[in-house]
C-alpha cells in the first residue's frame, strides 16, 4: 500500500495539523519523520483546540496508531508534558509509539543555542531556542544521544562525560556561563524512559511491516520546504530535512513506498523569524492578514509576517517535492480584500524567473511581477461545497492551481475539521 507523505510548501505554518487531521481518517498511521518541538500544529476538532509539537496530529483518532520516528529530534520533558496535557483533554495517548533511534535534545543544546543567538547578535538567525539545531548537529557529529540510550546507563554516562568535557569548557571559558552537571542529566533522564518504556520500540519495523500488509500510513512533516536544510533559503531554515525525498528515511522505510505527495499552501504567505521574503506586505493589508488568520506560532506565539501568495515559491515546492495536489488553507482570510495580488514571477537584475533563483543572492534581490485578481467580501466559513464559495474565490483557486500546476484538492475556509472543502477536477 503507498505512503501518503503532507508537507509545507512554504516557511512553515501552511496548516499541515488540519490537514492531516481532515486526512487521517483514512489512515492507520500518521507519522513525524523529522524536526522536533520547534514546530506546532493547532488543531480545532469537536470543539476542542489543540496545539501539538512532537505528537503527531493523528493522535485524536482512537483507531490510528500515531509514531515519532527515527528522523526526530526528542526534547523527554516536552514529550511527557505534551502527553500529560492530551491524557488530560482525554485523549488516548497509550498507543503512541517513539523510535528507539530518536535523537534527544539535552539540556546543553537549549543553552548552547541561547548563547549562540545571542553572541550572534543582528545576524541571529531567529531560532526557536529550542535546541533543535545543536541536537542535530551533535548527531552528525556523531556524539548525540539517543532514546535507546536512556535504557543502558553506562552507555548514558558514557555519552555525556564525552560531550560535557567540551561543552562545558565552551559554556563556562567562552559564554561565561555555569556548567551542566552530568549526575543531575542522568537522573532526570532516567525518570523520562521509566515513563516512555511502553511507548519505545522499533519504529522503523513497525512501519514497513504495516505498509507490507498493506496498511495506510500518512507521514508528517514539520516546517515548510523553503525552511529545507538544503534547498531553503538557507542559512534562514531549519536543521532539518522536511522535503518529501527525506521521508521514507526519516520514517525508516524504502522511497518505492511513497506515491501521493500533498502540499499544504496558504492563500497568502507567512514566515517568522529572519530571512528574505519577497511578498512580505509591510502595510495594512499585511496587519490585516495577520490579525484575520490569527498569525501568531503554535510553539513560541511569536508574531508572523504576512504577505502576498507567491507563485515562484509554489512552483520550486512542487519541482522539489514532486506534489501530486494541493491544500489549499486560509482562503477565508482573504475575504474582504478588495484586489487580491499574487506574485507570479521575479525579476532580478531584468531577468524573470519563474522559480526561485538558484543563488541565495539572486533570492535576496528579487522583486515581485505583481498579477491581481478581484475580490470578495463574502464569509466563506459557512461553505460547505467548492459550488458555494463566490466566483472569485473559485477564480483565486484555480488560478493558483494554474500558477503551480498541481491540482487543488482541498480548500480550508476555517480552523474547523469540518471547514474543508473538497475540490473536483
């Protein structure tokens, strides 16, 4: 049975979390391949808002067994507390399970990214501070710890005296701040894996056993593919890979699996933190934007920037990723805007490019080649049927359509699971 892989084709907050949500049903596995609690999804379903970092949005379905894999990075205590708060909305959490090749993101990541950023100063990259970065860079520098560890304290000990002895010396002799103590990091860590050991297993197994049996399985991803390690406006992006050629390795499976790649994309753009963003509208249309799709992260409630949809960015997404349809979110928000503007290509230099340039100084020069499109002032939320919506929101959708060339497949009008509407051909 193939895969369904669901990701960003933007900065990230396209609404991947309903997405999944309206998809899952469908399923039997929602999976995260990748990223950590840098990422959040808000969820509106049966009246209950929920906000997700690490558990997959699948988790509100009793029948879908949910899985953090091995491309993960895992801060223990954000888990457990995430766990706790849903077992408390009560929601099943027992099923949950967590790879045991999960890196964990320990206590010296979040205070060496605090240091860094700030040494940083005007050139910070507008991080999370989570210690999402330093996590994954221990991994390919080979000296990160991972869940499996937690269950050998030798090993565990061993692990941290190894990169305590440098951290340490950066921390205290460059940052002039206090060193971390390995006793008090193993004991709280041994806590976190007596309360994960029913959840731990090889996840990697578990899926390729299921999609053999012919099981649906949908995987997750975290941020947006501008924010790719590799292909994103680097060095503005995450350290991760969201893109979809990284999901069957960040699930732990073969790429002969995947077959259906769904972009989620705004109506309009979004982006936090620093990096060029070449539709960021600075005026009132952007305040508005904002303040109408409530633009504020999941994670860490910082404020959004907002702007105009961006067609280049649509186009290098689907290239990328090889998107076999879109979600399209958010279209509610644009109600009311008299002319709606899309970017459908750059100039940079007099030259057009109708998808990103291929250097990050070419990307920071470009300026928008502006189309508009009537308006409407219409409340979509209470359309239930792509019939319903008025003729120029119906035009807004196929012109994106048009602009990406991947079908429209699903219109959001709302946070409701129930606000999403089905597009036929």
């Amino acid at each position: 049975m193939p895969a369904t892989v669901v990701l960003g084709t933007q900065w990230g907050d396209e609404g991947k979390g309903k997405a999944v949500d309206y998809l899952a049903d469908r399923m039997d596995f929602v999976v995260r391949y990748q990223g950590g609690n840098n990422a959040g999804h808000t969820i509106i379903a049966e009246g209950r808002l929920l906000k997700l970092h690490l558990v997959p949005s699948g988790i509100l379905y009793p029948h879908i067994t949910s899985v953090i894999a091995d491309g993960v990075v895992v801060n223990p205590a954000v888990l457990l507390d995430e766990m706790d708060e849903l077992s408390s909305a009560g929601i099943d959490v027992s099923g949950l399970k967590l790879s045991f090749n999960a890196h964990l993101i320990m206590p010296y990541h979040l205070e060496m990214e605090k240091v860094t950023e700030r040494f940083l100063g005007r050139n910070a990259l507008g991080t999370t501070k989570r210690g999402i970065g330093p996590a994954y860079a221990d991994r390919a520098a080979r000296v990160g710890i991972r869940v499996q560890d937690l269950y050998d304290e030798k090993i565990l000990r061993e692990k941290l005296e190894v990169v305590l002895r440098e951290r340490n010396q950066i921390l205290t002799k460059v940052y002039g701040r206090l060193a971390m103590p390995a006793d008090r990091i193993v004991e709280d860590h041994l806590r976190y894996a007596e309360r994960l050991r029913p959840h731990v297993t090889d996840t990697a197994k578990l899926l390729h056993d299921a999609l053999t049996e012919g099981r649906h399985v949908l995987l997750e991803g975290a941020q947006g593919a501008m924010l790719d390690l590799d292909h994103g406006t680097y060095p503005f992006v995450t350290s991760s890979t969201p893109t979809a050629g990284y999901a069957a390795a960040g699930a732990g499976f073969g790429p002969q699996h995947l077959e259906r790649v769904v972009g989620i994309t705004k109506a309009y753009v979004t982006r936090v933190g620093a990096g060029p963003f070449p539709t960021e509208a600075l005026d009132e249309d952007g305040e508005r934007m904002g303040e109408r799709g409530h633009e504020f992260g999941t994670t860490t409630g910082r404020k959004r920037r907002c702007g105009w949809f961006d067609a280049p960015v649509l186009r290098f997404a689907a290239r990328l990723n090889g998107l076999t349809e879109l979600v399209l979110t958010k279209l509610d928000v644009l109600s009311g805007f008299e002319r709606v503007k899309v970017c459908a290509a750059y100039r940079v230099d007099g030259e057009i490019f109708e998808d990103v340039p291929p250097t990050q100084t070419g990307f920071h020069h470009v300026e928008p080649v502006w189309e508009e499109l009537p308006g409407w002032n219409a409340d979509l939320g209470a359309a239930r049927s792509f019939d319903d919506l008025p003729k120029e929101a119906q035009r807004y959708v196929r012109f994106v359509e048009e602009l990406g060339g991947v079908p429209v497949s699903i219109v959001g009008v709302g946070p409701a699971r129930e606000q999403s509407i089905p597009v036929t051909a």
